[in-house]
C-alpha cells in the first residue's frame, strides 16, 4: 500500500499531463511492488517556483520547471524491488509523459504494518482484514 505524494511546480502541468503523470506511476508501482489495482493512493501538491528547490548533491543533474519530487510511504520491499521501481518509473514517465530522467526525484519511506489505517479507526494489516 504505497502512498505516492508528488510535489511539482505550480502551473507546470495540464490537468491532461497531471492525469498521464498520475496513472504511469501508479502503472510503474503495481509492476514493480506487485500491489493491487487498487491500491491506489496519491497526493499532489503544486508549489510556486521559488519554493520548490531540487538540486542535484552535485551529480550533475540539470533540472527544468517540469521536475517531479516523488515521495513514496511503503510497507518494506526489498532492494530489488526499489531499483526496479526507480528504473521503470524513469523509463515510463519518460516515454509516457515525456518527463526527463533528470527531473524525477524519488525519495522512499519504509513503516511496518502498524503504520496504516485505512478508514474505520482500524489497523487493517493488524486485524486480518488484508
């Protein structure tokens, strides 16, 4: 059950482009997670220029308006699982949504499964219920 919540300059997308951006990373996480299809949770959050700041920790990576800071809150996957992921995200939205290697940005979060609660004031991982 990730939780996706990506952050992106204000005015740098159409509703369109948000929608494409949106359903290739959730094509990109069922692939390399093996979650269902409808575990699907994700948050945008567009920022004005000047408050968004995504540098490089001096690789070289130049970015443009269109760079994408991904945040990903999941259950533990294992290193694999997380390479694959990086790779096909930046393969993907690459080819789907024309977004440049360089302006993706991924951070992940891993948290047990006393972490969630979707709905009903109950810990679902913990009851049984998934």
């Amino acid at each position: 059950m990730p939780l996706l919540h990506f952050h992106i300059v204000k005015g740098s997308r159409t509703p369109d482009e948000l929608k494409s951006l949106l359903d290739t990373a959730h094509g990109a996480m069922l692939e390399a997670f093996k979650v269902p299809p409808r575990d699907r949770y994700q948050i945008v959050s567009e920022h004005e220029p000047t408050h968004m700041i995504i540098e490089d920790t001096g690789l070289d990576i130049p970015r443009t308006n269109k760079v994408v800071l991904l945040q990903v809150v999941s259950r533990p996957r294992s290193k694999e699982q997380i390479e694959n992921f990086y790779s096909l995200l930046a393969k993907e939205l690459e080819r789907g949504c024309g977004l440049a290697p360089a302006d993706l940005m991924v951070s992940i979060v891993q948290n047990s499964d006393e972490h969630w609660s979707f709905g009903l004031g109950r810990a679902q991982f913990l009851t049984g219920d998934l």
